[in-house]
C-alpha cells in the first residue's frame, strides 16, 4: 500500500500547487488492479488533475502538458526537479555527485509511516535551497487527511551518492562501508522492483550467500538489464530463502 499513499500524496501535492505535477509508475505497482484503483482514487480526490501518459508512467498535472516529453531532462523540469538539467551529463560521465531526496511521513492507524515523494541526483549541492523552499511550502499542508491517512511532515535529507560501479567494488573486495552502502543497495533493489526491506535490514557482510545475491543484483543493474517479472518473482524467492536460513 506504500506506493498507493505515496501517488495520493504526491497528487495532493500538485493539487495544493507544491509540485508543478507528479509522476504515476505502473511498475512500481504489483499488478495493473493496484494501479486503477490508485488512479481511481486520485480523479476522485482531485478530479481536476489531468492523467497524461508518458513513457515512464502517468503525469499528473492541472495544466495540459505536451505529450513530446521524451528525455530525462524534459521530464525532471516538468515534475519541478530542481536538478533536472543535470540528468544528462550524470548518466553520460556516471558522476556519483550527491542524492537529495524530500520524505513524508504520515499517519495510518496510529502509525508512523515515511515515503520518499522525490528524489534527485545532483553532481553538487549548490541548488539545496531550491529544495528547502519545497520543504516549507509542503510543511503548510500539515494535519490535511487524504483517504485514510493524515499528513504529520515533509523533511528533506541528503548525502553522498554511489553508482552501481562503486558499490560492486566494496561488495566484491570486501571493502568496508557503512550503512550508507545499505541504503543505496537497497534502493538499487528497489527500482527493479524487488520490494525486500527486511532483507536490507538482515543483510550479513560476511554472508556469502548473501553478497552473491547481491552481486548479481548490481551486475544487472550496472548492465541496464530489464527484468522479466518471472525473474523478479525468483529473486524475491531467493531473498525470502536466505532470510529464513541465515
């Protein structure tokens, strides 16, 4: 349900003009069924948003947007990244830079929940107030309820960044690293949607088994290979084996 509150955020976000529009992705969704009613639910909460696909998802926006938006570049501008024109040269150099990223953190049944609303490779920090000000003008919104959720607050958090490369060198040669390495593994896991938090948080260093897994991950990664979802369905399998006999 965790990308379901996080697109219903993000809409609300657009609604209250935070975000100039926000982005849908169906892979981020275990199954088309999920991903209609969360549309569903946003026409519903903010019937004037327009649903414009694109070739990474569905944006969402008050304003008509062009349909021609194909690049990287086009596409972080329209979403308001402030780092957007950046993209291009990052990918092309495979520049670590920095990663800034704006959470939530909202309540559901008396539990507090945090989701990543936006994320943004940056080669230096020198645009940081750019994100600050999103971070005051979402932290008005405070208290408002979105279905069965209430919004409690917006933080913005940042640190150095790893590409694939660097962190298949500290796996493989058995390089010390901290739990900075963890959390970009995981989120490397994450976009080839392998949802797997406890493995993360289990994770052994000293665990063979373990590092293989992962190894095979960043290699896949590092080669831009797209996942079948059987071979999803048998890493996911894999990570759930090695938890239960680590």
């Amino acid at each position: 349900m965790e990308r379901y509150y996080n697109n219903l955020i993000n809409a609300y976000l657009v609604h209250v003009g935070v975000r100039p529009a926000s982005l849908l992705q169906q892979v981020d969704f275990k199954n088309e069924t999920e991903v209609f009613v969360t549309l569903d639910k946003i026409k519903e909460l903010f019937p004037e948003l327009h649903h414009i696909s694109n070739y990474q998802g569905i944006l969402l926006s008050k304003t008509l947007l062009d349909d021609n938006v194909n690049t990287c570049q086009k596409l972080g501008k329209i979403l308001g990244y402030p780092y957007s024109d950046e993209f291009k040269q990052i990918l092309d150099e495979n520049i670590s830079g920095y990663v800034i990223e704006l959470n939530c953190y909202y309540l559901k049944d008396n539990i507090l929940y945090k989701t990543q609303i936006i994320v943004n490779r940056c080669i230096e920090l020198n645009k940081l107030n750019e994100f600050k000000e999103i971070e005051k003008k979402a932290n008005q919104y405070c208290g408002y309820k979105i279905d069965d959720i209430e919004i409690v607050k917006f933080n913005i958090h940042y640190e150095k960044n790893y590409n694939t490369k660097e962190i298949l060198n500290y796996v493989y040669e058995y390089k010390p690293y901290d739990e900075h390495i963890i959390y970009h593994i995981g989120n490397i896991i994450y976009n080839m949607g392998i949802e797997n938090t406890e493995f993360m948080l289990s994770f052994q260093y000293n665990n063979r088994f373990h590092r293989y897994i992962i190894l095979m991950m960043l290699y896949i990664d590092d080669c831009n290979i797209r996942l079948p979802e059987y071979s999803i369905k048998t890493i996911e399998w894999a990570l759930n084996t090695f938890i239960t006999n680590r």
